[in-house]
C-alpha cells in the first residue's frame, strides 16, 4: 500500500477528512455552540419575519417554519459532540428546521447565504462582548473618580525619566488614568458603532434578486445602520480589526498603570498597600505580602495585547473576499481579549476601592524633595526679574551645594541661595525667609499650580465633575445600546411565538 493510499485509509475519502475534523471543525463547532447558536436562532427568527412582511412566503409558511424554531432544543444543541455528519453548526440547525416543517423550511434561507448571515452573527456577538467590556470599564471608571475625589489633597512626587520630578498628587494621577480611560471607553464606543451594522441582504455577496428588505434585517435585529456596499458587508473585517485595535491600546494603558502600582507596592517605595483579599503570602518567608493582583493584571494584560495582534495578523493575510471560515479562527481571539478586559477592569476597581495609602510618608517624602526646587527658580524670574535660565542656573547650584551638605530640600537656607546668587549675578536676591519657605512647600507648589489639568486641589474638584457628567453620558449610551438589543431580541421571541401557537 503506497503511502496515499495509507493515509485515505486514515484520513476517509469523503469530507471532512479525520486531521481536518479534529484541527479546523470540531474546535470551530465548539466555539459556535458556545458563542454564536443565540444570534443564529436570531437572525432566523428576523429572517422569517422579513420574508413574511415582504411576502414571499405566505403567513401559513411562516407558522410552519416558526413553529420549527420553537421546536429546537437548544440545550441539547449546546451539548452535542461534532459527528462530522454536518460540516458546522449552520447545517445542523437547518437539518433539524427541515425535519421539524419539512422542505418548507428550506425557504428560510430565501436570498440569504452562509457570508452574510456568518459576518451579522459575528458582529452580534462582538457587539454584546463590548457591551460586557464597556460596562465593566464604567465600573472602574466610577471607582478612579472615587478614589481621586478621596486623594485631591494627598501629596506625592511626580516622576519623569523614573526620576524625582515636580509635588502633584496622588488625584492628579489617577486623574490622568481616568482621562486615558475615558479614551478607551471612546475607542470601545466607535468600534460598537462600525461593529453595530448589517450585512444581512447582501447575501453571498452581490444582494439577491429576490425583494428582501435590508432594512428591515437591520431594524429587527438592532443595527443601526446598514454595510451599504454588498461586497464590503462580506469582505470587510476592519470592524473585527478596530474592535482588535481598541482592546489592544486598553491593555496596554491598563498594563502601564499596574506597572506603577507594583512599584508603588514595595516596601522601598512605601506608597501603598494592598488588601489582604489581593495579597498572597510567602511559603517560606513569613514577612513577605505578594501583590499577585497586580501580578496576574500585568500578566492577563500582556496576553490580552497578544491575542489582539493575533487577530491583527489574521486580517493581514486574508484577501479582501468572504472571510467567513476564516473569522472562525480570528473571532475566538478578540472574545478572549475582551474577556480579559473585562476581567481586569474589575479587578483593578476591586483593588484599587480596597487599598491602603501611606499618606504621611508621601508627604514627608515630598516636603524633603529637591522636586520642589522650580518654583524656587519661579520665584525668583518673579521677585528679582531674572530670566528663566538665568534662575536655573542659580538653583541648580543650590541643589549641588546642599546635597553635598547632606540637606534635604526643605533645609535650603537663605544664605545658600544668596551665595549661589551672587556667583551668578553678582548679588544677593530679593528673598525674603518667608519668600523662600513658600517657595519650597510642596502644598503651595500644588496650589498655585490651577491652569486646567494642574494638580491644584480645586482643579482636580472641576476636573471630577466634569468626568463625572462623561461618566453619566458614558452609562446612558451603554443603557441605551443594551436596552435596544433587548427590546429587538424580545420582540422577535414574541412574534415567533405568536406565529407558533405557543
């Protein structure tokens, strides 16, 4: 026996072979009972509807198909194992339709093909899988504004380069983080919006010649716009890419901010200290509190930008045709990414609500930090007129010559400026003890600094209302979405019901 004939002998000489059942279709079945059987038994349902307002079927046909909608059991659906008998999930269910109504039943898939129908399917999941997202983001997004609201006057060193910078606190970064989650709660929001329009109608993909109405698809199954261009509604897979691209700046702007929390979380750095229910301990050394929340976020985060890219790359290589067998492959990997997204959203608003600040030690730290020392240089373009560099010059002497004294900031004395001064300009300052102590207090530095975005305790109170009212026109979006999806699935439910008998 030669070796094709081997591998026949193995493999079967009639689709699908067993390697290609065990590689592609069975883990593809599996997903698509998982995932996509709910909106399937939808746009059935929209379909039958349709092709009944549009009569090209009679209303007695339609009762006879609904009722067969309403037969399927789709429990054991959910449960069965891939035979191989029906290529995917598709076939199944239109087998059983056809046993339950008989050829009639066949009329359901009237100007309609496995593209359309597969891209409307994957974009009605995505769309529920960036509601859960989204929804979660909200959540951590009320609790940063809690928690800035809770720290607009808790003092801490802001770094650039990692190194000692400017007094801020600790609201003005986190402050920062909601502005930068806001921006991908937007990202989230236009990818539903691409993601949120119908390919049902175009069919395999030139539309049919049959009087089916694209609208109304649209309007049963919660779209809000229809994919105008036929060939574009099977052969586009931005919308998958945009949602892809989205979660994948999500992650890692989530991924930089946990960075910050584990450093902030070590003894060295003392700033803060995570909750017993987020911290595992040592199994050999006892004193040892591990931050494994903000461990597996950092993880679960680089895994999310994983598989985004995977999808990315997917899309890449596929030509600009029907992709429906092939988004069985690229779906699974943005459902895994939002999954994540939406787990790591709630985690970091659980640890983030339950963590401990070291408020006294922030504040000592930065009372005896040089970061306080440009306003000394302001002050001094101020009191004595000098330019900017000029007073640069001066107070960067006054850092060298009281480290090398071994003074912290807060112990910068008058005559150390004055000396640094006359070396400069040939003078002493218009310095006063009290000039030059308002100077290097972090709590002034803050204060005063209230241009919009500053740190000043009272900016950082507008900048809170106004992400607040964001907030309320973020959640009033997402309940809108959801409740329109709701209303549109229940009123399908209801119609086939009524048409059933049931």
């Amino acid at each position: 026996m030669g070796y094709r004939e081997k591998w026949m002998e193995t493999e079967g000489t009639t689709f699908p072979g067993k390697t290609y059942t065990e590689v592609v279709l069975e883990p593809a079945f599996n997903e698509a009972k998982a995932h996509l059987l709910s909106p399937m038994m939808a746009i059935n349902k929209a379909h039958l509807i349709m092709l009944e307002k549009q009569e090209l079927i009679t209303h007695e046909q339609a009762e006879t198909i609904a009722q067969a909608i309403r037969s399927l059991d789709l429990e054991a659906l959910k449960q069965a194992s891939y035979t191989g008998q029906f290529e995917d999930l598709f076939f199944q269910v239109e087998h059983q339709l056809l046993e339950h109504a008989g050829d009639i039943a066949g009329n359901l898939h009237l100007a309609r093909s496995r593209n359309d129908m597969g891209i409307a399917i994957y974009r009605m999941v995505l769309r529920e899988k960036l509601i859960v997202t989204l929804s979660s983001a909200l959540q951590l997004n009320e609790q940063l504004l809690l928690f800035a609201k809770e720290h607009q006057d808790t003092l801490m060193i802001g770094y650039t380069h990692t190194q000692q910078a400017q007094p801020t606190t600790l609201a003005h970064y986190f402050m920062a983080v909601v502005d930068s989650l806001n921006r991908d709660i937007r990202r989230m929001i236009a990818a539903y919006k691409n993601c949120n329009r119908s390919s049902m109608g175009a069919a395999a993909l030139t539309t049919s010649g049959f009087a089916v109405s694209r609208e109304q698809m649209m309007e049963l199954l919660a779209f809000d716009e229809l994919i105008d261009n036929s060939y574009d509604a099977i052969g586009g897979a931005d919308y998958l890419g945009e949602v892809a691209t989205a979660i994948q700046l999500a992650a890692i702007n989530l991924g930089r901010v946990v960075q910050d929390m584990l450093l902030w979380c070590t003894q060295e750095f003392g700033a803060l200290k995570v909750a017993a229910p987020y911290v595992q301990i040592s199994s050999i050394m006892p004193q040892k509190r591990n931050p494994v929340s903000f461990e597996h976020m950092r993880a679960l985060l680089s895994s999310c930008v994983g598989n985004t890219n995977t999808v990315l790359s997917m899309i890449h290589n596929t030509p600009f045709g029907d992709i429906v067998d092939t988004e069985d492959d690229m779906q699974p990997y943005a459902w895994r990414s939002l999954a994540i997204m939406d787990k790591m959203y709630r985690l970091f608003a659980a640890v983030i609500g339950t963590m401990d600040v070291n408020k006294e030690m922030l504040r000592e730290r930065t009372q005896g930090s040089f970061a306080t020392v440009t306003e000394l240089a302001d002050t001094l373009v101020r009191v004595d007129g000098l330019s900017f560099r000029k007073a640069h010059h001066i107070v960067s002497d006054v850092v060298k010559h009281s480290l090398a004294q071994g003074l912290a900031a807060n112990e910068i004395t008058l005559s150390i400026v004055n000396e640094s001064a006359r070396q400069h300009i040939g003078r002493v300052t218009s310095l006063t003890e009290q000039t030059l102590r308002e100077a290097l207090d972090p709590v002034h530095f803050v204060e005063i600094r209230s241009l919009p975005g500053g740190p000043s305790p009272k900016e950082i109170s507008r900048m809170i209302e106004v992400r607040m009212k964001d907030h309320s026109g973020f959640a009033s979006w997402l309940g809108q979405a959801e409740g329109s999806i709701q209303a549109a699935m229940k009123h399908l439910d209801q119609v086939i019901t009524e048409w059933s008998g049931c």
